[in-house]
C-alpha cells in the first residue's frame, strides 16, 4: 500500500485516531510520519514516583502546626529541609534519616505499609537474624509481663533470654576466633 500523504513510498506506518466518537485511519511512511508530527519517540512518563511522594508529602505538610514545623526541620550534617526533601523526593545524606525520622514513619508506612525494613535475608544469615528477631520479640513479651506483673512468666522469660542471648555470643565468639584463626594462618 502507497503512502496516502505522499503517494510514492510505501506505508509503513498506520496510524489510528479517534475524536468525539469517530475514528479516522491513516497509512503512512515513516518521512510523511514525521514530517506531520505523527511519530514522537520522545519520551516522558506520565507517571513518576518522585511525583507521587511528593505529593503524598505534600499531603502530609498541609494543615496543623506540628506539620508546619516538620517542614521546617533540617538536617544537621548535610542541611537539607524536610520541605526541600518533599520537592526533591531524595535524602541528603544518612543523618537524614535521624533528621526526619518523625516525618518519614508514616510516609513509609503509607507507601510500605511499614516502617521497619524486613527485606530479604541472606542465606547465611538468615538462621541468624531470624534468632534475633525472635530474641527482640521475647523481648517486648517479658516487658509486657513485667508490666501486668506476671512475675513469674517474666522470670520464664528473662531466663529463656539470657540462655539466647549467651548462645548468640558463644556463635559470635566462635565466629571471631575461627576468624582470627585463619588471618594468623595467612600471615
């Protein structure tokens, strides 16, 4: 099929238009595409997550006198506001997070629906970490405990506790002198 724009080179190019219920159909070449504006590889997404934290920070900035001073805030080490934090959609630098730690807590839980990292783990620490999760989990139980003054659940507890937590440092100790084993062997 001939080009319909310029009736000598072959239509490569069809383009479809619809407006106010009516369609329209066109069968171009690539030089009469471009030429007429049809073909634009430029490309911007509609869609940006910077522009959806800023706006969802921005949501958070409006309003009570508690946000108007979060905007305020400033980082210690690099100087970055949380208000030029909610336009750039970047941290500074690490202190940041300290910074803005009140503010950033229910961006993350809103985007998140959490604001405690729990990616994933690495195989070889994974046994690991899991114990010391469950270690910080009994934790807050024995704090609960000691609270509602189930003394003798908390004693269970607090023994369970220190049994994990010299475990932990037995593996740590072990883990350290293997370590250092090796580096003399080296040498």
């Amino acid at each position: 099929m001939l080009c319909q724009e310029c009736q000598a080179n072959e239509a490569n190019i069809q383009i479809i238009k619809s407006a106010d219920g009516k369609q329209t159909e066109e069968f171009l070449c690539d030089q009469c595409a471009r030429q007429k504006e049809e073909l634009d590889f430029s490309f911007e997404p509609q869609f940006s997550l910077h522009k959806l934290f800023s706006s969802m920070l921005n949501q958070n900035l409006l309003g009570s006198r508690e946000s108007m001073h979060a905007a305020k805030t400033q980082c210690s080490a690099c100087g970055l506001s949380f208000a030029q934090f909610s336009q750039i959609g970047r941290l500074g630098c690490k202190e940041c997070y300290n910074a803005f730690d009140a503010s950033l807590k229910p961006l993350l839980r809103r985007i998140h629906a959490s604001s405690t990292h729990t990616g994933k783990i690495p195989v070889r620490a994974q046994r690991r970490v899991k114990y010391i999760r469950e270690l910080d989990q009994l934790k807050e139980e024995l704090q609960v405990k000691v609270q509602k003054e189930e003394f003798e659940e908390a004693a269970q507890l607090r023994d369970r506790i220190r049994a994990m937590e010299k475990s932990l440092q037995e593996e740590d100790s072990r883990g350290t002198g293997h370590h250092q084993s090796r580096t003399d062997h080296d040498s």
